[in-house]
C-alpha cells in the first residue's frame, strides 16, 4: 500500500497559479492541468480538484462557433412564424 502525499497550502496554491497561467495558452482547462501536474509531482485529477477549489471552476468557458453564431443570429429567423411569437 503506498502512502498518500500531502501538499502544503503554498505548494497548491503556486499550481493553481500556474494552471491559471497556462490556461492562456492551452485550449482548455483540462490541457492546463495536465501540462502542470507533472511539474508539481502530483496527479492531474488531484491538481484539477484544487483548481476548482480556488475558484477556477466558475471561469467562463469559451464560446463555440455555434454559440457565437445564435449570438448573432436574428431570433425572428429562429421561430417558424416568422417572428411574431418571439
């Protein structure tokens, strides 16, 4: 049986600011943690637990193309009637 490790709060806390980051480059959440978790020597669901606990979690995830273009898409073209029950 292996023993777990345990952090200290500066330790989580450098990671977290490290995911935040490299958050910048990489194309989600997910690849910041997984670029991290080896430099810190710990797992990437352990790093990404402490990433949501600090509050990474409630950042706004990008747009997809599909989102952006109902965005700006006319909503009277989206109703069958042509607009008048929108």
């Amino acid at each position: 049986m292996s023993k777990t490790k345990h952090y200290s709060p500066e330790v989580k806390e450098r990671a977290v600011r490290l995911v935040r980051e490299a958050r910048k480059d990489d194309p989600s959440r997910w690849a910041a943690v997984e670029s991290i978790a080896p430099k810190i020597g710990c797992a990437g669901a352990t790093l990404h637990e402490w990433v949501k606990r600090h509050g990474l979690a409630d950042e706004k995830p990008r747009e997809t193309q599909c989102e952006t273009l109902y965005t700006f898409r006319c909503p009277a073209v989206l109703c069958a009637d042509g607009g008048s029950s929108c």
